[in-house]
C-alpha cells in the first residue's frame, strides 16, 4: 500500500514537474523547434529506389468534408513529379507533406470543373518558390488556354508583389505563369521520353467534353486514373492489365439518403444537383467490375462522391463492392500512397498524414 501511495506522490510530483518546465519558454521554443523541423522535413516518397508512385492529394468531390481536399492525385515516376487535377485544398496538402515541387514536371488537368482546377495558381506559386525551372505546363481540354491567361490575369497583381518584396533571386519572372497545352479532343500519347509514357484518352462525362482520363506506363509499371466518368470503353480499351486503376466513384445508397433528407427539408437545389450527378459519375459496383473486367492489379477509389465521414458512412459506402471483387480494392484517403517499384510486380500501400 505503502509504495502505491508513494508511486501516486511521485507520479504527481513529476507532473507537476513537467507542467513547471513547459511554462519555461527556452523549453517551449525548444519543443516548437523540434517540431518545426518534423514539419519541414521532406517527404522523400521512396525515393532511393526506382518507381512510379501515386499520392492521393485530394480525395473528395464537390461535397464537402473538413478532412479531405477536392480531386489530385501526384504521380512520380523515377525522379520527376507530375500532378492529375488540382481541386480546393490539395496545393496545400502538397505543401504541408513537403513534396518537393522544384521537380514538377506538369499538371494534367482531366476537364474544366473547378473541383478539379481551383487550386492551380496555389500550385503555381509553391513550385515557383521550390525553383521550377520553367513555367509551369499545363495540359488540359480545350479552354485551358483561356484558364491559364484568366488566373495570370486574376493573380498579376500578387506576382508582381512577390517578386518587389522577395527579388527575382528567389522569385524569378521568367519562369512565372503557365504554359497551357490543350490536348487533341481524340486523347493521344502526350509525353513518351523513353521511360515514362502518358497518355491521355476521353472518357464520358457529358455533357462536359471532352474529358479525359490518363494512363502512365513506366519501365513496365502502370497506373490509370479515371478523372470524372460514367463506364467509358475507351478506358476499358486503355486499363488493360494495369497495376493499378484509380476511379471515381458514386455510392447511390449514400447520395440517395441525401436526396432524401433534402428532399424532406425542402432543399430542391440540392435535390435537384444529386438527381443531376448520377447521370455522369458511376456507382461504385459498376467501377468494381470494370477493374475485373480490365483485369486491375488494384483498384483505388477516389474523387468519392460523397466521401465517407465515419465508420458506418464507410460501412455504408462500400456496401455490395465485395460481392463483386472480394480483393485488391481500396478507398483512398487523402495521404494514401501507393508505390509500384521497377522490376516487380509488388504494389505497396503506405499513407502520409
Ligand atoms: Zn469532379
Ligand atoms: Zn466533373
């Protein structure tokens, strides 16, 4: 008994200890300092060996969500970096994880909603600071010419303060703004260096057209991303056998329920948008038998509409999904990172946060 009381004292004593010692601020600068640093540290996304890698930096559709940013998804393959879709929030999960955007290569955009866009001048300016060297390409539908003279436009002012303030040492004005290329609306191969293949193909979103969707075939590992579609054959035609799909996805139980509930509280807008977003999104199941059909090493759901905010939405979300593939299919989050390295047939799951 007697040590128990002695063991309470001493445990209360050093609390009290401890709870002394963080008032001090020399101790609280160092324990910031060292936190800062973990902060700054940058993700190196298995750099030391060679292989194409996909980061979700953005989960979620339109729908809101205080853990998830819009539609992105980094891919890196070897060194280089590339970016599919910049929708609100994602500029600033890349910038948080530390991904080192001095090597971004492009950002293809998969169409012209903003969920899949807004975020570009926040990407803009990251890479400018990290030391992209040249302005930043961007390849997308028709209009992305318009969109990257409208943000330039919209943001001169805050690049000509940047570089006054910083000097063009840091901030170069050269290499600020965009190079936008607008991709032929019948999909092509849009970068083949030897190593990396990207290929843009269209997918079907009406009425949004054209939308793509992007393949990237790297030293015989591969990766499919969907953009916004219902099934589309030509994505069929270009996921054959890839390692791993990434699809966006409609769960029709769970944006029934919504349409329920607005319907009951009067919200006809809302009504009205849920009724509208299941004629260009595919459910869930159907997503799941075109990764059987295409034969997908793995299946990863992104862009979830809407996406899961608990256990039992989860629960709700994937409902039926294993009855069609009982394996090798995943929901991303946002941090999800998926590694496929050259000369194997492993994928490797991992998550940043
Ligand atoms: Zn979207
Ligand atoms: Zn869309």
């Amino acid at each position: 008994m007697k040590f128990i009381k002695y063991l309470i004292i001493g445990l209360i004593l050093l609390g009290a200890l401890a709870f002394g010692l963080f008032q001090i601020s020399a101790v609280q600068d160092f324990i910031a300092k060292k936190a800062i640093e973990q902060q700054l540290q940058q993700e190196n996304l298995s750099s030391d060996e060679d292989a194409l890698s996909a980061l979700v930096c953005g989960s979620r559709s339109p729908f809101p969500d205080p853990n998830r940013a819009e539609t992105c998804i980094l891919i890196k393959a070897g060194s280089d970096f590339y970016v599919v879709d910049i929708g609100g929030g994602s500029a600033m999960n890349l910038q948080m994880w530390q991904i080192d955007l001095s090597k971004l290569k492009a950002v293809f955009l998969s169409h012209l909603h903003s969920d899949h866009m807004s975020d570009l001048p926040g990407l803009h300016f990251n890479s400018w600071l990290a030391g992209r060297p040249s302005k930043l390409k961007v390849y997308g539908p028709e209009g992305v010419e318009n969109l990257t003279d409208g943000f330039s436009q919209a943001y001169s002012m805050d690049t000509k303060f940047r570089v006054d303030h910083h000097g063009e040492g840091i901030l170069p004005l050269s290499v600020a703004g965009y190079e936008p290329i607008t991709l032929n609306s019948n999909g092509e191969v849009i970068i083949d260096n030897g190593n990396l293949k990207v290929t843009a193909f269209t997918v079907e979103h009406e009425p949004i057209e054209p939308a793509f969707g992007f393949r990237f075939d790297y030293k015989g590992r591969s990766i499919v991303i969907s953009g916004d579609t219902l099934y589309s054959k030509n994505l069929v035609d270009n996921s054959k056998g890839v390692d791993v799909l990434f699809h966006d996805a409609i769960s029709l139980d769970t944006v029934r329920m919504f349409r329920e509930v607005a319907y009951e509280e009067g919200n006809k807008t809302l009504a009205k948008i849920i009724d509208d977003i299941q004629t260009y999104h595919e459910n869930t199941i159907r997503v799941a038998e075109l990764a059987n059909e295409v034969e997908a090493g793995y299946l990863v759901y992104y862009h979830l509409i809407p996406s899961p905010r608990s256990d039992l939405a989860e629960n709700i979300w994937t409902r039926g999904i294993n009855e069609v593939r009982s394996k090798n299919w995943k929901l991303s989050k946002d941090g999800t990172l998926v590694t496929l390295p050259v000369g194997t047939d492993e994928i490797i799951f991992d998550a940043i946060e």
